[in-house]
C-alpha cells in the first residue's frame, strides 16, 4: 500500500527547508533541520547514495571542489509534488549544517570556500523535500588551504 503524505505538512516541509536555504542574514540558522512529520508518516527508500568526490579526508587546495556523487536504486526527478514515490527525488546539499544546493545534478561545483576544515553532507531527499526513513544521507569531511 502506497501511502500519501497530507499536502499541508508537505508545504509546511518545503517552505521551511528552502527558508534556511534563502536565508543569509545573522539571524539565519546554521542548521538544515526542520519540522518533518513523525517518522510512521516517511517512506524508506531503497537508494544508497555515496560521495565520490570530494574524498574523506582530501585536502583542496583552491577555493573550490568538484562535488560527485553516485545515486544506485533509485532516480533523480524534477517535479515536486506530495505525491511520494520511495525510489524517486532530489539532492541537497549541505555544506557545515547550511543547505546550499537542492539539486537534480550528480556533479557540481561547489565555490566560496574559506580555508579550513568542512563537512560535506549529501541526502536524497523525496519529491516533497522532505527525508526518507531511513534518512539517506552521506557524509565527508574535507580541508581547504589557501
């Protein structure tokens, strides 16, 4: 049985993610939480999701990183909707708790960097931007140096 998600929740779900991504005054928060339903209301997605690039540990050297990623068991697609397919969504991207990307591209550029360590998070996310339960989501840390 498929399961529907109550659209009110949903958009509640979207405004707040894309609001934290907009964001970029001191008052902004430097978290990507949001208020998400309890987790009996999530699907589980087959996909596993692992970061190619940058590695875990890697040291780069610039301003900038090639972020590559490989999605398996499930696709990317561009609709948004409440209408929750478990082996379909999108990318966010997070660099040090902060959402900078929602993204249906495996590989992109990621620029602006400051000198120092970063924590590099990827989690596919449904098409209503909101997690999957299990959460699929990886992770890499990385040092930029001038």
């Amino acid at each position: 049985m498929r399961r529907r998600w109550n659209h009110g929740i949903a958009a509640c779900a979207v405004l707040a993610l894309l609001a934290v991504g907009c964001s970029s005054g001191p008052s902004a928060s430097p978290t990507t939480s949001s208020p998400t339903p309890t987790s009996a209301n999530r699907p589980a997605s087959p996909a596993k999701l692992s970061i190619v690039s940058p590695r875990n540990g890697q040291v780069v050297h610039g301003t900038t990183v090639e972020l590559k990623v490989i999605l398996k068991d499930a696709k990317i697609v561009p609709a948004t909707t409440a209408d929750i397919v478990p082996d379909e969504g999108h990318l966010h991207v997070i660099l040090d708790d902060r959402l900078i990307s929602m993204t249906g591209d495996t590989q992109q550029l990621i620029g602006d960097l400051t000198p120092g360590q970063h924590l590099l998070k990827v989690e596919f996310v449904a098409s209503d931007h909101a997690p999957f339960d299990p959460r699929v989501i990886a992770a890499v840390a990385f040092e930029v140096k001038a």
